[in-house]
C-alpha cells in the first residue's frame, strides 16, 4: 500500500515538473515574440545622408533601415544634426533592446523597455494616427494593443478590464519594444469629402467625446455592446469612431482587433520599430 502510495506521489511530481517546464517554454517563446528580429545587416546609408533632396528610392531606403516613413524623414531633414539622427535611429531599429513584463490585469502583461535611452521617439503624430504594438499579451495569447493619437502628446486608450478608457500621454508609447505608427490613406479620407488631416482631427474628436471614460467591454462592437452602451475596447476604441464617418477601418466586424486594424488596408505606415516589414500585409 505505501508502495503504491509513493508511486502515484512520483507519477503527480513527474508530470507537475514536465507541465512546469512545458509552462516556462511556452512562456519564453512567447516573451521572444514581443520584438522581430531583422536578420539582415544594416545598410550603409552615407550616400543618401550626402544629399540635399531625397527621391523616392531614397525614401524607400531609409523606411527599411530606420523605421521611418516620408513625413518623418523630412522633419529630421530639416535639422542641422538629421545625419547623426538618422544613423541613431538606425541603430535603435537594428538593436534589440532590454525589456521586461509589467501586469496589466490578473492575466494580461504588457512588455516596457528598461533603459529609457532605447524608447522611441514620435516625430509626427497627428489626431486620428494610429498606434499599435505586440507588447501585450494574455498567457500565451499575444493580442497586442492600439491607442487612438488625440493630438501631438495625447492618447486614448483602453488598456483592460475593470478599466475605463482614458487619456495617456503619447511619450508613454515610446516604451514599447514594438510599435506601429498608421495614418488614414488620402485616398480612403476623400470617400468623405474631407482630407486626411480633417477626418483624423474629426475622428479624434468624437473618440474624445464618446470614449472617454468608457467602460472596457470584449463585446464591444457585437450584440449592442459598444455605440449603444458606452462600452470599448482598444481596437474598437478606433474602428468605431472611423465607423461613425462611412470609413471601415477593421479587416472584420467582430471583434475588432489590433490585427484587424493593420490588416485593413486603410492606412498608410508612418513609422515603426520592433516588426519585422517583411511581414506587412
């Protein structure tokens, strides 16, 4: 009898010590899908650094070396220092950088770079921008998250349950090891009548206005839940208020998803750091 005993005590200590590991190796693989890796060695950029005008292989180049689509590219280009500011975002786009976990919520945890010397740094937000990042997941499930751009140092987000939606500053951002800066296509603007810049602002304001302060709800966006009820999530946070325009901004209706957003096909990249651009939709 003591003999069975202790044989059932070692079967429950093996199989505990095997789910133990399977946990932290699940665990692990799931931490090293917070950032991309680029494979590829950085491109020597000096003979675009020596021109005055840039052309658009240029643009090109530097938006897969250094993460920067056009808009932010000429605003450095404006500085006196734009070479060694380049080369230093190049750096920071290449160099993988210390991060660690941070709870959100019982379950959810959200990954923030260390030495605040790596956080980025935004040179063109605009109200209606968009962010996205990897650095949120549940257990293994790596959902991301998204914040709506109120305007050059404002945010709107909905980060979990049992929290309201509210206003953070955007600097805040530039802790994530991973983030995606998206912008309303001019083209998909203009099926309203207005430009890029106007609906953006125009979104944001009713974001502002009908968000803020909204319960967090999973549902939100199906069964009433949401416009009716007052209730979001971070995704929905964005596509509905881009919904409220004539403007569908999710790849699907429900739910919408950090994913969804940046697989729509509605916005243009601004500027990005920690994904991998081969894997753009």
């Amino acid at each position: 009898m003591k003999y069975r005993t202790f044989r059932l005590i070692r079967h429950i200590l093996f199989l505990g010590i095997i789910a133990a590991v399977l946990f932290s190796l699940l665990l692990f693989l799931n931490e090293r899908q917070a950032v991309d890796i680029i494979k590829s060695p950085p491109a020597d950029l000096s003979g675009v650094l020596r021109k005055e005008k840039l052309n658009d292989d240029d643009y090109k180049l530097l938006f897969y070396e250094t993460g920067l689509g056009q808009s932010c590219i000429d605003i450095i280009w404006q500085r006196q220092d734009k070479k060694e500011l380049i080369l230093s975002e190049q750096k920071k786009f290449y160099d993988i950088p210390d991060y660690d976990c941070h709870i959100l919520s019982l379950l959810t945890k959200s990954e923030k770079i260390i030495d605040k010397k790596n956080t980025a740094v935004f040179y063109d937000l605009r109200p209606g921008d968009v962010l996205l990042t990897k650095s949120t997941h549940t257990l293994f499930y790596r959902h991301g998250h998204s914040a709506l751009v109120l305007d050059e140092d404002t945010l709107l987000e909905a980060v979990a349950i049992g929290e309201p939606a509210q206003t953070v500053e955007a600097k805040n951002w530039g802790m994530y090891p991973s983030f995606i800066q998206l912008r309303i296509r001019e083209d998909i603007a203009e099926k309203t009548g207005m430009r890029a810049e106007e609906l953006g602002s125009a979104v944001a304001s009713y974001a502002e206005k009908n968000y803020d302060d909204a319960a967090y709800s999973l549902l939100a966006g199906a069964f009433g839940h949401g416009e009716k009820s007052g209730e979001t999530q971070c995704a929905h946070l964005i596509a509905a208020p881009y919904a409220q325009f004539g403007i569908t901004v999710s790849s699907r209706d429900f739910p919408a998803t950090p994913r969804s957003l940046l697989k729509s096909g509605a916005f243009e990249i601004i500027q990005y750091r920690g994904f991998d651009p081969s894997k753009f939709p």
